[in-house]
C-alpha cells in the first residue's frame, strides 16, 4: 500500500509506501516521513494500492490513531488550494490547528463552562421575534440559504444568534459563529458559557497548543457542537452544520495574510453550501461588499434599528482640530466633557489607533528620522522600555542621545500613542484612575480580564485603548466615548480607506450610552467635513453606503470589480521587477479577460524585514481567466530563486 503524503509547502502530494506498523492508516492522519533527508510531519492525502515510482520512501510511523481531518474538510482544501491558489498541502496543514505542526499527542483536558441560564429569562423585542422567526424558517428550508443582519449596535444581534443556536441544536446539528478575536473577551465568552456551555468548544489565541488540539478532538468527536471562535474556527471539523454565523462580517481579520490568502467568509460560503446550512453574516457595518449583494438580493436582508429596551444611541460631536492651538492631544471640549463624567462616577473609553509613545522620532537640526534597520518604517518609541520599536518586524533599538547621523542633541518625539495619551491623563485628571489597553499591556495571560473586570468594577474611570476597546465591550456606566483621532485610518493609501474609518468610529461609539443613562461621543479629526467623519457623527450608514458605492462604482473597485494582487519579495529589487513584467505579459498574452492591470510598482511599504516589495494590481470582472493564468504558471513563479511571489485573491490589504 502507498500513501500520497502532503507538506506545508508549495509543492504537490508525495508517495510513499506504508509498511505493515502503518496498516490502518488513512487520510487525514499524520505521518512521519523524510523529505530532503529531513524528518518531517506530513498528512496522509490519499491511499492507493499501486505506484509506478520505481523507489519509493517508507512512511516511518503514523502519528495518529484516528484521522485529525476528516472527509469533509479534506475537500475544502481542495477547493480553498484551488480557489486561492496554493498547494492541498499548504491547504491542510492550514485547516488543522497549530498544535498539530509537531509531534505532539492530543490529550484530554476537561473545560466544561458553568451553565445555567436559560433563552427564557430574556423576551424577544418585537423586531428580535421577526428576524429570528425568519432565521428558524430557513433551517428546515432545503440547501443553504444566505442572510445580512445589519443591526445597529446594542440592537440584540448576540441575542438572536444564541437562539438560534438552541434551535440548530435541537435538529441535532452544529453552530459554527465566528467573532474577531478581538472582541473574544472574557465578556462575550461568559455570555454564551452560561447558556450553552456544556456543549461549547472556543477558539481562541490565548489558548495553549494543547487545549486547542483538545477542543479540536471534541468537536471531532461530535462531542461538541457549538463552536466560537475567531478566523480559523471556520475549519471546526463538525459533521452536520445548521448555521455559520459571522458577527461583525465587516472586519478584515477574517481575511488570512499568510498562505493561503483565505477569507473566512469565502469558506463559509462554501462550507454552508456543502452543507445545506444557513449562513447569516452580521454587523452594525456591514461591508460594501456585502451590503450590495444584499440590494441584490442575493443576501435575504434582516434589520434591527432600535437598541434593545429603546436606548438612545449616543449623541455625537465633533471637535475640529485645526481649530485647537498647541498640542492637539486632548481638545478642551473633550476635556471638560471627561471632567464632567468623572464627577457623576460615569466612566469614560477613549480610543486611539496607534500604540507607543511617539511614532516619529527626528533630529531637529539635521531632519534625521528613525526608521527600522529592516523595513521602510519608521520606528516608534517606547518610553517605559527606553527603546524604539519596529511595529512591523519587531526590530528593537536603545534610545540615542544623540543624532547617530550629525551628532545634534535636539531629537523630538513627535506625534502621539496610547502609551503618552496614558501619561497625560494622569496629569490632566489626577483623582481619576485610568488604565491602558493596547498589545503591550495585554500581552500577558490573564491581564485583559484583569483589566475588563476593575473596569467593570468601576475601579478604573477611563479606560484607553486601541482597537481592542472598540468591540463587543458592555459597560452600563460608559456614558462618554472619545475617538482622539479619527483620521490614522483615513490617511491610509487603500480604497477602503474612509469605510475602514466609517467602521472604527461607528464601532467605538457603539461603546457608550449602553443603559437609560445615555451616552455622548466626541470625534477628535482634522478632516470634519470628509463623508466617512460626518455619516459616521450621524449614525448613517445608508447614507455612508450611497457614497461610498458611487466612488466604487465610477473608479471600478469591489463590488464593481474582483481584485488579483501579485506581491514579488525579495532582496534585489530589480529581479522582482523583471518577474513582474514577465508576469504581467504572460497574462496579457494569455487572456484578455481582465479590467486593468496596474504596476507592477513598489507596495507602499516597499521593504519589511529586509525584502523589497513589488506589486500587481489586476482588475477584473470574474476570477477565472486569469486565476487560471496564474494556475498554469504557478509552478514557475513558486521555483525563482530568491524571490516569494504572494498571489492574493480578494485582498483586503493593498499596502
Ligand atoms: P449587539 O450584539 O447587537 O450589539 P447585544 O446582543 O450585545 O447587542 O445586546 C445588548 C444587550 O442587551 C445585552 O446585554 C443583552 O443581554 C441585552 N438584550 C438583548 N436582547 C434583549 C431583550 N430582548 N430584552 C432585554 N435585554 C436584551
Ligand atoms: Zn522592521
């Protein structure tokens, strides 16, 4: 017997010849084989009785007693190698969790979740029963069926997708609801822990390796069959799913930056498909994308327009920073706005994009600027670690005293992050207690619940963050959100510049006014009049959306076109280029099916980690023409020497 085995490379399955301790292995189990005279870990892919290979490799020892794939998803790596262009190796050894890349054995943990709490404590408001009465409708419909939740945050969409997981669970099926693994707070998990726990599995990076192959071993089992988590819960390896759910479905964490270049909701839609279940994407934003197939009508379109128990969304204003003289960290109005809050012993969520203390650091006499040994960035710096820091690569270098290039002492340290907002505060407000929320200070186990639970103790009064504050959190006593500046995620060089702004100052906002006690939010920008600023200070996503999808429309971006990107990598940029046109005109030669193709030309971060950055931008009306293109020569362009060719279907990124 032989075994067609497949490795997290860009390379197709290899056979080797199973022996008599490998008699029962089968696809999807883990074999230990060698591979260029290295022992590697691969996964069965096939078994077949005959090769006509005349030497032929034993397989040294299966890993597994049962197969840690199964059936089921073994075809969604076919179809993801072949939607997304990578090798069925590269695609499986993406499905199964990272604890299985080693040796390692699974072993049995037990993490049952306190129950208790039951649907009925909670009555559906009137627009609830109507969404969620539609939703049950379609589990008992035939094939799969395709929804858009767009509710207004605090409207109950958590609510609904709860108990609609109770229903899929009665029909004996599997519930699959993927969150951004921001928002996986203890919060949110407590939530559904108390009501569905004994039947939970969650997926989430602060796991450990071997939890996670556990909580991997007991949805396989069928033992689990609900499963939350973040992108790559999609692949949850479940026999019979009823629902997918993806909450916030506007968030471009669902899209994978690594190969393959997967979106989790392109694979939901696929394994919905397969599986005749529901898919129901929601979000207070939803995407262009999205929001269009849904006037199409090829989402069923659902809507929750009021908070629950009637709410009042916040009220919000803007405070234009060009009219502010000195340093425009903290306007007087939000100032005197937080003052105000803290005598009433409300709290405050302050939100800023950028973490660190300075992100440019430059010498005054000779315009010297701090950029990363490895990458065309500039570094940031640290203050309570002394060092500057490369968010890119991680490339870490001592504060100087001096201009390393004109021996100049005047180094400023311009612009502003979450970690010098932090100290000002102190300053600014020094009865109140506040407390940081960023990468830096959560990187430890346990210090984000740490943090969530003094705030919600009320023993902290601003809570200030990065992105981190802006999802999912529910806190009755937040009656003030400040966004200190609305316009880092605007500046960015992408087309979905202004909706990714529309979103960030829609979601944090969101944050407050979550109880009778209402709420405000206070936009800092220097651009107020700028669409995305005004329809998000007026809760208008429609609005929002009509501009939004005329701009698409007349310069041809998605929904009006897809997007193809090539990104060339390598040391000397002058190969990538060469690569890069020859690429280009193979495809001109090949086919004539596209829109445009732009570059290639430098990505706006033309070098990280020491490799020059070259792209192609194509433009076209349907995938396949050129993705088969690419497919013919996809051998070719993995096989340069010294070069990664990154293929993109659908980025989200452009940078
Ligand atoms: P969303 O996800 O749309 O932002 P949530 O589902 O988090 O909103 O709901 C906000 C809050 O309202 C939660 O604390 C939730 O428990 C509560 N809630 C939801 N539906 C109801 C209801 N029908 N009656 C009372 N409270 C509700
Ligand atoms: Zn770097």
């Amino acid at each position: 017997m032989f075994a067609d085995i497949v490795f997290n490379k860009p390379i197709g399955p290899l056979t080797y010849e199973l022996k008599n301790h490998s008699v029962n292995a089968c696809p999807g189990m883990r074999v230990a084989v060698q591979l260029k005279q290295k022992p590697t870990v691969g996964i069965i892919y096939k078994i077949k009785e005959e090769t006509d290979l005349p030497y032929i490799k034993p397989v040294e020892e299966t890993l597994d007693k049962e197969p840690v794939l199964n059936d089921d998803l073994i075809e969604a790596g076919e179809w993801i190698s072949r939607y997304y262009l990578c090798s069925i190796g590269e695609a499986l050894w993406t499905i199964i969790p990272k604890g299985y890349k080693k040796r390692e054995k699974s072993i049995i943990i037990d993490n049952q979740f306190p129950t208790g709490e039951r649907d009925g404590d909670i009555v559906l408001t009137d627009e609830q029963q109507v969404v969620f009465d539609r939703l049950r409708k379609s589990l008992d419909e035939e094939g799969a069926s395709h929804f858009l939740l767009y509710g207004i945050t605090g409207s109950g969409k958590t609510e609904i997708y709860l108990r609609i997981i109770h229903e899929v669970l009665k029909k004996d099926k599997g519930a699959i609801l993927l969150v951004p693994e921001i928002s996986l707070t203890p919060q949110t998990i407590n939530y559904f822990s108390k009501r569905v726990g004994d039947q939970l599995a969650i997926l989430h990076s602060r796991l450990t390796k071997a939890e996670k192959i556990n909580e991997w071993q007991r949805i396989l089992s069928g033992e689990k069959k609900i499963v939350i988590g973040a992108r790559s819960a999609i692949f949850a390896p479940m026999k019979d799913i009823g629902i997918i759910i993806i909450d916030e479905e506007h968030e471009t964490s669902y899209k994978s930056e690594e190969t393959p270049r997967y979106n989790a909701k392109g694979v939901a839609y696929y394994r919905a498909g397969k599986h005749g279940a529901t898919l129901l994407l929601g979000s207070a934003t939803p995407s262009i994308e999205s929001f269009y197939l849904a006037k199409l009508k090829k989402f069923t379109f659902l809507q929750l327009s009021h908070r629950v128990l009637n709410q009042k969304l916040p009220k919000a204003h803007i405070a234009d920073l060009r009219k502010i003289k000195g340093k425009k960290y903290i306007s007087t109005f939000l100032f005197k706005a937080i003052e105000r809050r803290l005598k009433k012993k409300e709290q405050v969520i302050l939100f800023l994009n950028r973490r660190g203390f300075s992100p440019y650091v430059y010498c005054e006499n000779c315009g010297y600027v701090f950029k990363c040994k490895n990458c065309d960035i500039t570094l940031t710096y640290h203050k309570g670690e002394k060092r500057l820091k490369c968010h890119y690569c991680g490339y870490l270098e001592q504060i100087h005293e001096v201009c390393p290039a004109c021996g100049d002492e005047k180094l400023l340290y311009s612009g502003f992050g979450t970690e010098k907002i932090e100290g000002l505060l102190n300053d600014y407000f020094p009865g109140a207690v506040s407390a940081r929320m960023d990468t830096d200070t959560v990187k430890k186990r346990g210090s984000l619940s740490r943090i969530l639970s003094a705030f919600s103790k009320k023993r902290i009064d601003i809570l200030l963050g990065t992105q981190i504050v802006t999802k999912g959190l529910h806190f009755p006593d937040v009656t003030l959100v400040g966004v200190l500046n609305a316009d880092i995620p605007l500046n960015f060089p992408d087309f979905r510049s202004a909706e990714r702004t529309f979103n960030l100052i829609t979601q944090v906002s969101g944050r407050a006014g979550r109880s009778e006690k209402g709420g405000e939010v206070i936009i800092q920008t220097y651009n107020p009049v700028h669409y995305a600023i005004q329809t998000a200070k007026n809760q208008n996503y429609e609005e929002f959306f009509i501009r939004e999808i005329k701009y698409r429309e007349i310069l041809i971006y998605p929904p009006f076109c897809r997007i193809i990107r090539l990104v060339f990598r390598g040391i000397i940029s002058k190969d990538l280029f060469e690569s890069a046109y020859n690429t280009v005109s193979l495809i001109q030669e090949r086919t004539g099916d596209y829109i445009s193709i732009l570059g290639p030309t430098f990505c706006p971060f033309s070098r990280i980690k020491n490799n020059y950055r070259v792209h192609v931008i194509i433009k076209v009306k349907q995938l396949e023409p050129v993705r088969s293109v690419l497919r013919e020569i996809y051998n070719t362009l993995k096989k340069k020497k010294g070069q990664y060719i990154e293929i993109d279907i659908d980025p989200v990124s452009m940078l």
